[in-house]
C-alpha cells in the first residue's frame, strides 16, 4: 500500500522504470554504442555528486531518484569515448541544481544543461538524434509512455504544445520546398525528439507555473529550435534551443504569476513539488 500510494505521488518511479525499459530494449534489440563502462560512470558520479552536495550545501533532503534520471537519460541520450568526458557532463547537470538557481529553485533542466555543455565544449561529446530509428513501434511506446509519464508531472500541455507546433512547422516546411512527406514523418518519429519531448521538457521545475506561461515558452522553443534546426543545421537544435530559453522560466513566472508556489493539476494533489519530494527534475 505505501509503495503504491509512493507511485501515485512521484512520478520519478515511473521515469526510472521507462528510461531503464528504453535502455534495455536498445541494447537488447537495437545494437546501441553503450559502453557498460560509461553508464557505471555516469551513474556513480552522478549519484555521488548528489550526495556530496546536499551534505555541503547542508540541503535537509537529497533527491537520489532524480538524479539516477539524469544519469539514465545521459546514457540515452550522450555519445563518447572518454570516461571522464561522460563524467564531467554526469557532475554539471547535477551540480546545476545546487548552483544556478532563482527564487529558490533550479532553472536548467539537468540533463540539457550537461549534454550540451559537453557537446560543445569537446568534439569527442556528440548526441545522435536518430540513433533510435524510425521504426515507428518504437515511437509508438515513446509517446505512449512519455504521456504517462508527463500527465502526471503535470506538463503534459508542454509535450504536446511542442510536438503539434513542430510537426505544423516541419509538414509546412516539406510543403513549402516540396519536399516529399517522408522527411517530416521519419523527423517526427526520432526517438531522441519524443524523448526530449515527454521527458525534458515537461519538467516542472524548469518549465513556467501557468498555461499560459508555458505556452509563451513553448513558442520561444519553437521558433529558435526551427531557426537552429534549418538555418544553422544543428542536428541537435531543440536541445540548444532549451539550453538557450531556460532562463525565460523564472521571469515568465513572474509575468504570469499564480496563486500557489508550485502549481499542479488537481489529479496529482499539491505535494508532488513540496518538500516531501526534494526535487521534482525529469530527466
């Protein structure tokens, strides 16, 4: 009873269970680059970065949940050679939390803030959008659990306000060059783009309090990642795009401001960002 009562309240227990399926079916099934070696990597530094952190910032709570997240989602999601590259990337989104913060609560969702970080600080650091295929099963079980997952972190407006807004602006690129609608479709079904989708940027708290705030996000998403994507042809475009807005969250936030601290829909109760769960990161 308490462990299903635990599920209902922290959507991080579905998240782990999701990202961990992802994982094995890929390199079960897909023939994935994982490196066992690096994920033991990321996984260790990121959990013992968390640690010692809460301990020296004297944080009350420590969130180990969120930050087995992030190191599964680096393993998804980051390619390189180098150990201490993958370490590095594992030790900045996690120490981002403590450091770069604004009214008391993080900004940058962790794992953008070290994938990124790294992809462009070392050529030896890349991400492989369409490392996933388009086997379009695969993006089936994406969405679907992504849906999940998000619904009950309460953004799920945010997934699907981004992945309507792009899919109108990719189908409306494609119809504009003339372009056949294979190349939209086969986009639209990157595991690496639902990923992001329903695991990244639903994150609440690195994404606006109100509707409408993250509507004016998502559109500022929207716009700079099309620009990334088809002007400067960055394979990874919605990731920079991300990193670039995330500083818009505590200002949006104080544009459009709301009754409560932590505004959550009413299915999930109110404690699903207080202090019972130190952090509420997604991935």
């Amino acid at each position: 009873m308490k462990l299903k009562s635990l599920s209902q309240q922290d959507p991080r227990l579905y998240q782990i269970l999701i990202l961990s399926t992802l994982l094995i079916i890929g390199f079960f099934f897909y023939d994935f680059p994982l490196q066992i070696q690096g994920a033991l990597v990321l996984i260790g530094t990121a959990l013992l970065t968390e640690v010692v952190l809460a301990k020296l910032t004297k944080k009350k709570s420590m969130s180990l949940q969120s930050a087995l997240i992030s190191s599964l989602s680096l393993i998804l999601l980051l390619r390189s050679s180098h150990l201490a590259i993958l370490s590095l990337a594992a030790f900045l989104s996690i120490a981002s939390k403590f450091f770069l913060r604004i009214d008391g609560q993080h900004f940058f969702n962790p794992t953008n803030l070290g994938i990124v970080l790294t992809t462009w600080l070392f050529d030896s650091a890349w991400i492989s959008p369409g490392q996933w295929g388009s086997l379009f099963w695969m993006a089936l079980f994406l969405t679907a659990s992504g849906l999940w997952v998000s619904g009950k972190a309460a953004r799920w407006d945010v997934a699907l306000m981004f992945l309507i807004g792009y899919s109108i602006l990719s189908f409306g690129r494609a119809f504009y060059l003339g372009d056949p609608w294979t190349i939209p479709w086969h986009n639209l079904q990157n595991g690496a783009l639902l990923i992001f989708s329903f695991f990244m940027i639903t994150d609440p708290r690195t994404t606006p309090n109100t509707t409408l705030g993250r509507g004016f996000f998502v559109g500022l998403l929207l716009i700079l990642t099309a620009r990334l994507q088809w002007h400067f042809f960055r394979p990874q475009a919605f990731l920079e795009a991300l990193f670039l807005i995330a500083w818009m969250t505590p200002i949006l936030n104080r544009i459009f401001k709301t009754k409560s601290k932590n505004q959550q829909s009413p299915h999930l109760g109110e404690n699903l960002c207080s202090a019972k769960i130190s952090s509420c990161s997604i991935v």
